[in-house]
C-alpha cells in the first residue's frame, strides 16, 4: 500500500472532495514483542494526525492522546472535521474529512469469512463473492457514523451496492465502488470505496444525512 501512496492519496482526494486528506504512514517500530509494537504503532499513527492538524489545519492538542477516540470530530479553526485511524502491524492510515469520515485497513488473509457471514445478510453476500471486502465496507461505514448516532452493531448496517469500477487508476489494485444506509435510519446515506488487490484492502466512507 505504501509504494502506491502517491496514487492512492491522488485517487481519494478526487474522489472524496476539497476537504478530504488521506496520509498513509508505514510503521518504524522495531519490537518484537506485539502488544509492544502495537502500542508504539497506534501512538505513532495518532502523533502523524497530530502534527498534521497542527502544522496543516494551525490546530494544537494539549496532548497527543487527545486522539485516542478517533474517530471524533476536530473543531479545526473555520470549520469542524472528522477523523478516522486504521492499521495493521506495518502500515497506519489516517483520513480527515469535513463531514464524517471512516476508513479501514486490511490484510486481507486475516478475515474470516465465518465472520463475514455473521455481519452480513444473505442478500448482501450475493452483492460480491470478494467477502473480505464485505467486511471493510461495513467497517469504513460504520466508522464513518457520528458517535452519537452510531449504532450498537455493524451488522445494523446495509450494504445496498458494490461495483467495481471497470478501470484502476492505481497500478496493481482494483476500485470498488459501494453504498450502506442503516438499517433503521435509510435517511442516513454512506458512499465510498475500496482500493484492493491480492493481500491487502483499503476502504473509505463518508455519511450524508438526506432530508
């Protein structure tokens, strides 16, 4: 995902408007030890949103750990924003986006299609034979929810459509358009994408409330 970042930053920003940014962040810790590694690696993913904030958007935190319930809403001089974190062992991911945002960010060869199945309805399986996919979709929506309207279960989200796009921009992945409503709020609508290829996935989501 890293070596493709260029692109893949080119491609979000595009696509998710003026006030979105995407910065993808590969990990520098050394610990063998995982919980170890873990920790540093949140901190450090937590630290680049920071100093962006502080050096991009002219925002300061008091503390760094201010950010440890991303994803929240950032009262950023002139308007609000919102966050959302995700990683896996080597690389983080952070976006910020005027309206809610949520991102999530995959090895692929650690979801379990059991667990896919038990998120997902059958009529949403039938929308794409590529499960983990299924499973970032729902992940990036729900993380994309304002808190306070957040529901209790991700399984309370709907995917109603995933096309893939018939073109890749980014050399190497494929581009899977989507969209999710809840399941008891349909008026809250979410739209966003997947970046994917073989051993890792991608998937960004933004939530606009219909009248």
């Amino acid at each position: 995902m890293h070596s493709a970042s260029v692109e893949i930053q080119a491609f979000a920003s595009s696509a998710m408007g003026p006030d979105f940014h995407i910065e993808i962040v590969p990990f520098q810790t050394q610990s063998r030890d995982p919980f170890e590694k873990k920790t540093k690696n949140r901190f450090d993913l937590r630290t680049s949103l920071y100093n962006f904030l502080k050096d991009k958007k002219n925002f300061v935190f008091e503390d760094a750990l201010d950010l440890r319930n991303v994803p929240q809403k950032i009262g950023v001089p002139g308007k609000d924003h919102y966050s959302s974190l995700s990683h896996t062992e080597d690389i983080g991911v952070f976006v910020l986006d005027s309206a809610p945002v949520g991102v999530d960010y995959e090895d692929r060869s650690r979801i379990q299609q059991k667990i896919v199945e038990r998120v997902c309805t059958p009529d949403e399986l039938k929308l794409s034979s590529n499960f983990q996919l299924l499973w970032s979709i729902k992940e990036a929506s729900f993380k994309a929810i304002p808190f306070i309207v957040q529901p209790k279960a991700i399984s309370a989200l709907s995917v109603k459509a995933v096309s893939p796009a018939t073109s890749s921009s980014i050399k190497g992945y494929e581009i899977t358009h989507f969209s999710v409503i809840i399941s008891k709020s349909p008026s809250t609508q979410i739209q966003g994408f997947c970046i994917s290829n073989a051993n890792e996935q991608l998937a960004i989501a933004k939530t606009k409330v219909t009248v």
